[in-house]
C-alpha cells in the first residue's frame, strides 16, 4: 500500500516554522528600517493633482510620508499635494501603489514638515 501523496510531499510543520520565523524577521528587518515614526490615523484628505482634488484617507502618517487609501488610479513617481484638515498642504511623490493605496513620500523641507506635522507625530 503506498502512503498518501499529502504525507509524502507535503511539507513538514517544521519546514512551515521556519518560513513563519523567517517571515517575522524579515518584518521586523523592515519596521527596523523605517527612518521615521508612524501614527496611525484615519483621516480625510484631499490628493491634489493636476487634472484636479480627489478624495482619500490617511492611514498612517509620518514625517516622510503617508499611507493614503483612494478611489483612483495614480502612477508611480506621480507628484501630488496631500490636504489634510486644519494642516497646511504638504508636496509628495506617489512611491508605492496597491490595492485601493498608495504610499506618498513627502517633497518639502524636512525642517517645514516637521514644523506641521511634529507635533502630531511625536505624541
């Protein structure tokens, strides 16, 4: 009587430990690498381009950028203005893309956004 095929080919729980190991270093490795703190937020904001405003939300947020939820399709290295409520406007360039997000990195002096946004991201 041969064995299974799942018994015989299927990886060993071991096997699957050390991927799950090897996968939390490698977020970690990447949380690690992050240069500013994040804040989680839930925000609405405006990207502004220049055919015109469209709605978002701010996911997290960071004196290097922001995590932006939207209805759009944008492209990378997109320059946009991200308007948050009661905050002056801040440039950024469109980094990452994803599912419904993109990544922003900001464009302005440091030392400008960390005069609007410090004292949010430091609490």
């Amino acid at each position: 009587m041969t064995s299974p095929v799942f018994q015989k080919d299927w990886p060993k729980a071991e096997q699957f430990w050390r991927k799950h190991v090897e996968f939390e270093q490698s977020q970690q490795a990447h949380e690690d690498r992050r240069e500013f703190e994040r804040r989680d937020v839930q925000w609405p904001a405006r990207l502004v381009l220049p055919e015109g405003a469209l709605s978002c939300l701010v996911y997290d947020l960071s004196l290097g950028g922001a995590r932006v939820k939207l209805v759009a399709q944008l492209q990378k290295h997109q320059r946009v203005r991200l308007d948050l409520d009661k905050f002056p406007p801040l440039n950024a360039d469109v980094v990452w893309l994803g599912i419904g997000m993109v990544g922003v990195r900001f464009t302005d002096d440091s030392a400008y956004i960390a005069r609007t946004l410090g004292s949010i991201i430091d609490r």
